[in-house]
C-alpha cells in the first residue's frame, strides 16, 4: 500500500531533550512537509522540502530543524530551544511543481505524532 | 493581511440533516481551494478540491463545495449527514504562483446528534 507513515504515534519528552520525528513516504512524491497542530487552531508549517537535499523554512521554524537527505524520508527534530513543543505534527507529502505542471499538487498528510513535553 | 476564516468553530447538525460549513479568504487573485476532514488523533483526508473551471465540485463521501468568487467563499454542503461525519473539518488555500504552501482556516468541529 501506497502512502504516508509517522512515527511513534505518541512521544513523551522531558524538558531540554531534543527528539526526532519520522516521517516516509512510497508515493514517490518530490515535496514533504511539516506542519504543526495546536487545539483549536488549523495547521501551521514548520518546514518543507520540494527536493532532495533541500529544505526551506515555513511561518515557525524556530526551534526546529529538518534533514532531507532521500526522498523518502524527511525527519522533523524538535530541539529543547522550542518553548512550546507539546502538539500535533503532521507530515505532508505532494508530487513536486514543474515547468509543465502549472496547478498545484494536492497534499497527502499522514496520520499524526502527538508530542508531550513532560 | 491574506487569510482563510472558518467563522463556525463548533456545528451540531442531528443525522439526517442537511449541512454547511462556511470557508472565506482574502486574497486579491482566486487562490486553489481545498476542504480537508480530520477524525480525531487522526491525520487529515482530502474530501475535494477545486483548481478551475466548473465552481460546483463533488467530492467524496457525498460532499459537495461551491465557490463563489464574488463572495470569496468555498462552502461544504452534504444534504444528508451521517454520525460518521462527525470530525474536525478544514478548509485550505494555495496562492497561484506562490509555490504549495497551504493556508489553513481554523477548522470547524462537526458533531451529529442521532
């Protein structure tokens, strides 16, 4: 089956712990990216990457980092600068825009990490 | 400022009820418009999309999405609504010409009675 996987579903973290969320796709899809859930609230992003090796800053990157290094993977970590890491982050992948592609490409979301800082 | 606003944050509509969710933006050209629903701890399903051409657009599980340019709205209608309807619904948009970012509203939270 093709599609998107996160994991851990639930991921408990200490204060000052950096921790790394998984995020893979089999859609062979270009574009990935990170987004940050909070209740009540739409999605946020925090990162993307439209290629391999390359990643951009989305509206909250601060105190987050991301690492784009197959296509496949695109890992999302959240370091201890973040002041307010408990949320939900969702991953996102959608085949990338080109040159003869001009409308954009809908976005596939996988099913969730829920972080808690304890 | 360019945004999207869900006005309603809760609806509860009883099974078998006819129903709309309202989506407004504000952005100076027509941006793609997406409806998304999500379950709960569950991550979100696209239910439709409307890029161009007709503004009446039939998605799944019997939605359907209207846009309407001169009132800058994307609502979601189903004339009939099953308790398994009940989620979290969001409505996006991505700017023309300005990558795939997608915009969130604020969502709206659908709860059926029976």
């Amino acid at each position: 089956d093709g599609g998107i996987t996160q994991s851990p579903k639930y991921l408990f973290r200490k204060e000052g712990q950096n921790v790394t969320l998984s995020c893979e796709q089999n859609l062979n899809h270009d574009a990935m990216y990170w987004y940050r859930q909070d209740p009540g609230q739409g999605l946020r992003l925090i990162y993307y990457s439209q290629i391999v090796n390359d990643f951009q800053k989305g509206d909250i990157a601060e105190g987050y980092s991301v690492s784009r290094e197959k296509k496949e993977s695109f890992p999302l970590t959240v370091t201890s600068a973040q002041k307010n890491p408990t949320a939900f982050y969702l991953c996102a992948s959608s085949m990338r825009r080109g040159a003869n592609t001009p409308v954009t490409d809908t976005q596939y979301f996988g099913p969730g990490t829920r972080l808690t800082v304890l | 400022a360019q945004s999207v606003t869900q006005p309603d944050i809760h609806i509860t509509v009883s099974e078998g009820a006819s129903l709309e969710l309202r989506c407004n933006y504000s952005y100076g050209a027509t941006p793609y418009l997406f409806w998304y629903v999500q379950s709960p701890g569950q991550g979100l399903q696209l239910l439709l999309k409307y890029f161009s051409g007709d503004t009446l657009v039939q998605g799944i599980k019997g939605f359907e999405a209207e846009f309407k340019r001169s009132q800058s709205s994307f609502n979601l209608r189903k004339p009939s609504v099953h308790w398994s309807d009940a989620a979290e619904y969001f409505c996006a948009v991505v700017l023309k010409d300005a990558g795939n970012m997608l915009t969130f509203g604020g969502g709206t939270r659908l709860m059926v009675k029976p």
